[in-house]
C-alpha cells in the first residue's frame, strides 16, 4: 500500500469543506438576492461578478497543474493534487454559465447585444460582435476548459492507479499545448465576458490583467485549502514550509505581475489621453467608484507587497494563509470595480457607487465560491489528497530551498 | 621574523564527518571558524549555527533609498527647478514618474544587494590567512576542512587540536602565519 495515498474520503476533511462552502453559498445567496431587490440589472452584473471570479479561479487552478507539467517543477507534486481538486467546478461552468446566457439573450447583460450603434455593427467588430460567432467562442472556450480539466487533473490522477509512469509522461507532452490554447481562451474569454461590456473601449493588455487577477487568487485559495488541510493533520510528514514558501513566493510575485500589468494599462491610456481610452478610468474614478480603485491598488498591492516581502511571512503557514485571504479579496474588489460600474446606472447615465449592488456582487461571489468548494469536496472524498505515485513526488518531500528558519 | 598561529586546521574526509565536526564546534561554543568545501554542502549552515545573513535588509534601504531618490529627482527638476511646458503635461505627476521610480528603486537595490553582499562577505579579499596552508589547498580539490582560528575567545591550542581530533579530524594542525603577511608563509605540522 503507498503510504502517500491519502485517502480522506472517511475522514471529517470533505464535510468541513462542503459545510464551509454551504454557509458561503447560503450567506452568499442572500446577501446576492437583498442586494438586487428594486434593481434587477444589479442581480445580471453580480451574477456576472460571481461567475467570472469562479471561472476565472477555477480555470486558472487547472492551468497550474499544466504549467507545473509543463516545466517539470518538483517541488509542486505533494501539492499539486489541491489545485487539482479545486479546479473540479470547470466540469460544472456550462451550468453555471446558464443565468448568464439567459441575461445575455434577454438583452439585460451585454448593451451591444441590442445597441443600434452603428460603429458596433461595421467591419472586424461587427462580425467579432455578432452573436453566432460570439456564442460560438463560448463553446469553444468551454470544451478547451474541460478538455484541459480532463486530460491534465485525468492523467494525474490516473497515475495515482498505475506503477509506470505513462499517464505523467502524458501530462508532458500535453501541458504544451493545453497552456498556449488556456492562454488564448483565458484572454479571449476576458475579452468578451468583460471588456465587451463596454463595447466601444478597448485594451490589448485586458486579458493578461485579467490572467493575472486569476492566478494570484488560485495561488490563494490554493494556499488557505493547504492550511486547512495541515490544520485538519491530514497532510502531516507530506506537507512542509517548503511548500507554503514556494507558492507564497508565487503569490507574491503574481501579486507585482499583476500590479505591473494594471499600471502599464493605466499608464499608456493616461498619457495618450485619448477620450475614447480614457473613458474607462475616468468612468471608474469617479462617483464613488475610486474607493474601488484605490483599494485594488493598496489591497492588491501595497498591503500584500509590503506583508509578504519577508521570507520568514511565507514560511509561516498562518501568515502566509493572512496574505492568501487578503488577496483573495482584493481579486474581488479589482473584479468588482471593472464589472459593476457598468450595471450601477441606466444605459448612458454616469456610473454611481451602489453598495446594494456591491453587495449583490459580493455576494455572488460567496456563493460562487461556495460552490467551489462544495464540488472541490466530492473530489476531495473521492480521490487521494496526494499525487501518490508522482516520478517528483520523493523530491517534492525532501525538498529543501535553503531558506534560514530560526531554530 | 615571528610566527604566530592563525588557527588550527583539521582535514575530513567524509561529509557526514564535516557537518558532525561543524556541528560540535559550534556546540563547544566557538564563533571565530569556518568549513572549506570542494562543493557546496546542504544543511552545513545550519550545522555552524550561521545567523540569517541581514543582507535583505540592506537591499530594503537600497530599495527605499532609490524610490526616495527618483521621486524626489524627477520632483525637483521637473516639476520646482526648471519647469517645461511639453505638449501641456503636468510639470509632475505620481503617474509618469512611476517608470523611472521602479527603474531606480531596482538599481538601487541591486546595487545595494550585490555591494552589501560583497561588502559582508569581505570581498575582495587579495589575502587570506589561511592560503599557505596545504590543506586549506586540498579542498579546492578533494578534501573537507575544519579551521578554528586562534582569535577565537575559547581558543587553546591544546583543547581545540583535541576537539577536532575527537571529532575524526586528521592532519590536525596549527597553521601560523608571520605577523607580516607579506612574508612568505608557513604550515607547521604539530
């Protein structure tokens, strides 16, 4: 019998996970419906909120498996397995997508759906904005997602079973491909779900800030779910600060990625100048919505940068978890204050701050984390917490990175 | 001219050895000694009780020091010392002056970091006391070496020879130097 195949299926592991994630859901589901009374356009915008943080989560959480393939890291396989696990609500995104088809055809989502604006219907953008070719690219990215879901968290998890290691020699060859088509379909998909809100603005870096939003909030829910394993002792002799510091060192360095990837946004656009690339800001950094902007920038930046900047922070799994939770919010409000100004105010009315429809979009993303969670957990029961036959796996456990721990 | 010893040196030829060796004289309290390694040994240290180097402090200092110094250049000449109208910008701006504050704040670092690291390490050194010494040459090639040097406050001749030879320590020897080091250098087999 491996003694790495953690089985926590008879273990309270899964309940405490599906409990957690069911009093976010409940929680969420109520703040989301109180949020949207009076204004239903708050519900389709917090919904829309809600699905691109999961979407974006869990999708990013399968492309981690793929890149640690795809580059051969050794110290990931004893974790590997929880990013894994989590990124199981990929296989459920056509059904929580659904709401949201229903908002888009209803006209209540996406204004170019139904604009008579001529420049929205002309050349290159009136067929990119065409509805086949726009439901069409949704297909596409769903069936690349779960694809990758299958063939990547399959093969990993198929070597758990088998004593060759064919299934990871699989993983190998395919990450390549499954980490150039996640980088196309993760930018087309921030295209088109979110800057599309706004059809007449455009910016070519969107889809790797909206990347870097992705993956610096994996890195953390991935890191909370590791404590909470830890604290629960189920990963015990496997789990190490080793780990913790390497995806805290991730986290952190994401975390620069991204705000080097805002600014050079912010940055081209404030010194062109230009109206039409302005509007973007200008929109967002009035009316209330600047609280937003400067609490991404010191969330998602200063706050997080300033914290995990020691080493000794990352190799602390409390500490480290403190930073994991912060960015995990900050992900929430850099995604509030692009999504929601839009759906704060009628069709061509200047945004306005609405905590009602904060807190509808806020709690969509509770209840969409919840349910993250909640399939996060069947997989949990089912399959083994840890990558038990991983060729790295030994080297991922005495992997050590030379950092200084205070004896 | 008069020799005086410099430390005393013991050759291992086994890794494990090293590391335990390391591990006792740090144990007996001494904190003037090194190891010298044909290659870089993991956990060798931890066994010398090495502190955390403070080195990333002095690369924070570079790091805020050069944020300081951009901001406050760019402020000054741009924006107090000699205003420029260009095409109707701001004279300054935290937006446009990010590029330069990043690039500054990174040089600095940098410099800071490497010049700090050099600078700990006492490096460069033209001279070493120990460079005479035949075993102190040896590993460069295939041996492991212990030296306890005698500005050590618990040094003794006789009780340090004795730790390191309880230690499986061979070739134990103090290595003197003349106090000029400019003179030619001697090793002295005890």
């Amino acid at each position: 019998m491996n003694p790495y195949r953690i089985m926590l299926g008879q273990t309270p592991f899964p309940g405490q996970l599906r409990r957690l994630g069911g009093v976010l859901a409940l929680v969420g589901i109520a703040a989301f419906i109180v949020g949207g009374l009076g204004h239903p356009q708050y519900w389709w915008g917090g919904y829309l909120l809600g699905f691109i943080y999961a979407m974006g989560l869990s999708v990013t959480l399968v492309f981690f498996s793929a890149l640690s393939y795809l580059v051969n890291a050794g110290w990931v396989a004893a974790v590997r397995r929880i990013p894994e696990m989590l990124s199981s609500f990929v296989l459920v995104l056509p059904v929580a997508a659904l709401p949201l088809v229903i908002g888009a055809l209803t006209g209540n989502i996406y204004e170019w759906m139904h604009s008579s604006d001529e420049h929205l219907h002309h050349g290159f953008k009136g067929l990119y904005l065409s509805q086949p070719f726009f439901w069409a690219r949704l297909v596409f990215y769903a069936v690349v997602w779960i694809g990758m879901h299958r063939v990547i968290v399959g093969n990993s998890l198929r070597q758990d079973d088998v004593t060759d290691i064919t299934p990871t020699q699989r993983n190998w060859k395919l990450s390549a491909p499954f980490v150039l088509l996640y980088a196309l379909t993760i930018t087309f998909a921030s295209f088109d779900l979110v800057m599309t809100l706004e059809p007449h603005w455009f910016s070519t870096i969107f889809g790797v800030y909206s990347f870097a939003g992705h993956f610096v909030a994996s890195l953390a829910l991935m890191l909370i779910v590791m404590r909470m394993l830890e604290r629960g002792g189920y990963l015990a002799g496997i789990l190490s600060r080793e780990h913790y510091h390497d995806v805290g060192k991730l986290l952190f360095a994401f975390t620069i990625f991204w705000t080097y990837v805002a600014f050079s946004q912010y940055f081209i656009i404030w010194y062109g100048n230009l109206p039409e690339e302005t509007v973007f800001f200008a929109k967002r950094l009035s009316n209330g919505w600047e609280i937003f902007g400067w609490a991404s920038l010191f969330g998602h930046f200063v706050i997080p940068f300033l914290f995990l900047l020691r080493q000794d922070v990352k190799r602390q799994p409390q500490l480290v978890t403190i930073g994991a939770l912060i960015l995990l919010i900050a992900h929430a409000i850099d995604l509030s204050w692009v999504i929601l100004p839009v759906f704060s105010a009628a069709p061509g009315e200047p945004y306005q701050l609405s905590w009602a429809l904060v807190l509808t979009g806020w709690g969509a993303i509770a209840a969409m984390l919840g349910a993250v969670l909640i399939v996060a957990s069947r997989a949990f029961a089912r399959h083994s917490a840890v990558a038990c036959n991983d060729p790295y796996l030994h080297e991922s456990l005495d992997y050590h990175s030379g950092a200084y721990d205070p004896v | 001219m008069e020799q005086r010893p410099v430390a005393t040196v013991a050759e291992f030829r086994d890794v494990n050895a090293l590391v335990a060796a390391a591990r006792a004289v740090y144990e007996r309290g001494y904190t003037r000694f090194d190891c010298y390694t044909p290659y870089p040994v993991h956990g060798l240290d931890r066994a010398m009780g090495v502190r955390r180097t403070i080195l990333p402090y002095i690369s924070f200092l570079g790091g805020v020091t050069g944020l300081a110094s951009a901001l406050l250049l760019q402020w000054w000449t741009g924006g107090y010392d000699y205003r420029l109208n260009i095409g109707g910008k701001p004279f300054f701006a935290v937006q446009f002056s990010v590029p330069i504050d990043f690039e500054l704040t990174v040089l600095l670092c940098a410099f800071f970091t490497l010049f700090g690291l050099l600078g700990l390490c006492k490096l460069p050194m033209w001279w070493h006391p120990l460079q005479g010494d035949a075993s102190f040459r040896r590993a460069t090639d295939d041996t492991f070496v212990v030296a306890i040097f005698s500005d050590d406050p618990r040094y003794t001749i006789k009780d340090t020879e004795e730790l390191l030879r309880s230690m499986g320590g061979t070739n134990v020897h103090v290595h003197t130097a003349s106090a000029d080091p400019s003179t030619t250098l001697q090793s002295v087999t005890t």
